[in-house]
C-alpha cells in the first residue's frame, strides 16, 4: 500500500501527540485492510472513510481503489488523482467527531 498523508493530517497529529501510538496502531491496521475497518461516509462526504480511534476520535480517509471503482473521484477531486495508483490511502485529517468533519476541505485548498 502506498499511504499519503494531507498536511492538514500531519498538522493534527501534532496536535494529538498525547495519543500518537493508538493512532500509529489504528494507521497501520488501515494500511492493511482499508475496508474491512473503515466505515464508507455518505452525503457531502461521499468517497470518504472514517475509522474510529477511540470514542469520539477518528481518522478519515480515501482509499483510491473503491474511489475510482465507486465513481467517488468525480465528486472527490484530489488534485492528483490521476498520478496516484490504485493502492493508494490518503489520510486527510483526525480528530475529535465534529472537528474532523468541519477540516475535510482544507486538503484541497
């Protein structure tokens, strides 16, 4: 798997380095199975995963091979969609439930 990480993701793991392992731990288990643990988002959201860190706190995600399969690239447009490869995660933001989905975004701006 090819993991990308948005500066606005970076930017919130600093910020969260209190929890830095179980983020570590839930990041990789997602670059193994990106799927099977995360929960497909609907609405404006649409292409998008969440993955619970913890209550509360959640890491979300693209995962380009369900996106392309889906049609969820037309609606999604990452500025490099066509140069990124099938296997391809991009996490793009985590943090607490409401704060996480008012940044989504931030990664395109």
């Amino acid at each position: 798997m090819n993991a990308v990480f948005s500066d606005v993701f970076v930017s919130s793991l600093k910020k969260y380095s209190s929890i830095r392992t179980a983020i570590q731990k839930k990041v990789d288990m997602i670059i193994k199975n990106p799927v099977a643990l995360g929960e497909p988002l609907k609405g404006n959201f649409r292409g998008y995963y969440s993955c619970p860190v913890k209550k509360n706190f959640l890491i979300i995600y693209l995962y380009c091979k369900v996106c392309r399969a889906k049609g969820d690239n037309k609606t999604v447009l990452c500025h490099d969609c066509g140069k990124s490869p099938d296997d391809t995660i991009r996490f793009i933001d985590l943090g607490p439930h409401d704060k996480a989905y008012e940044k989504k975004s931030a990664y395109w701006s």
